[in-house]
C-alpha cells in the first residue's frame, strides 16, 4: 500500500525519482546518504555492544551463556535473530574475541550443564568444532566431555 502511495506521488511530481524526498526540500543523493549511514551504523553498533558488554560484565561478573541469560529459548529460535537475543549474542561473540581458548572452555563450564539443544553452539565457542560439517550430536557431546563441560537432556525437536 505505501509503495503505491510512493509510486503516485513520484508520478504526479510531489516526490523526486532520484531522493524520494518532497522536491520543496532540499535533495541529497540517495546513495551518498547511504554510505554515511552505513558507517555511522557500524560505529553505533561497536558502541552499543561495548556498553551493553560493559554492562554485562558489571552486573555478572561474566557474560552469560545464552541458555543462562534466556533459559527455554530454543538456539534456533527467531528470538536469537532479533531484539535482546541478537543483541546479547552480539555482546557474547565480542567477549569472546577477548578470552583465551581455556578461558573460554571456563566460561562454558562456569554456566554449569549445557542443555543439549546449545551443545553445538557451545562445541562452535570453544573451538572444538568448526566449518561447514556438523559432527553428530553424540560426537560433540564427547568432545565436551573431554573437557569437563556435561551436556544434559535430549535434543529437541526445534523451536
């Protein structure tokens, strides 16, 4: 319905073609607009996740694992694709980048049991797995036994 509107308005001449904005204002390139925003946007997310990192941290101690931090929430789940999972990953993935591979394993083991549904992701955030293939569950379950971080339950069958 709104492109419709956006379509007549550029026919009847009230909207420029080339910066969909009203002609009585003044015009700037749609693409140039573009660029400044794409990296104004890179810098506000690096500081919203250093915040919200900063904030973490502060008030745990730790980053929470993602299975601590919203427990029930499946790992494919759209929850972890948008709003406070997202973010939280976001801020998840960024500490990581400053831990050490045995710190990492740490951090895993600190959350206590991993509930199987989160033990790939936990396998993938320690390194013990990686690329394209996914080893069997039953294989990444030993890898993480191997290092002392137990995996409970049973996978399910999705969100």
């Amino acid at each position: 319905m709104l492109v419709v509107a956006v379509l007549l308005m550029v026919a009847a001449g009230v909207l420029s073609r080339r910066t969909a904005v009203p002609r009585d204002r003044t015009e700037v390139p749609v693409a140039k607009h573009i660029e400044e925003t794409q990296e104004e946007r890179v810098r506000r997310r690096d500081m919203i996740i250093a915040g919200s990192l900063a904030e973490e941290l502060g008030e745990f101690g730790t980053v929470r694992m993602p299975w601590v931090a919203m427990p029930g929430e499946h790992p494919y789940s759209i929850h972890w694709r948008m709003g406070f999972g997202e973010g939280h990953l976001s801020v998840v993935w960024a500490w990581r980048r400053t831990l050490s591979p045995e710190q990492r394993e740490d951090a895993v083991r600190a959350a206590g049991p991993v509930p199987a549904d989160w033990a790939e992701w936990a396998a993938t955030f320690i390194d013990a797995i990686g690329g394209e293939d996914e080893p069997p569950f039953d294989e990444v379950k030993a890898l993480l036994a191997a290092r002392n971080i137990p995996v409970t339950g049973m996978l399910s069958m999705g969100p």
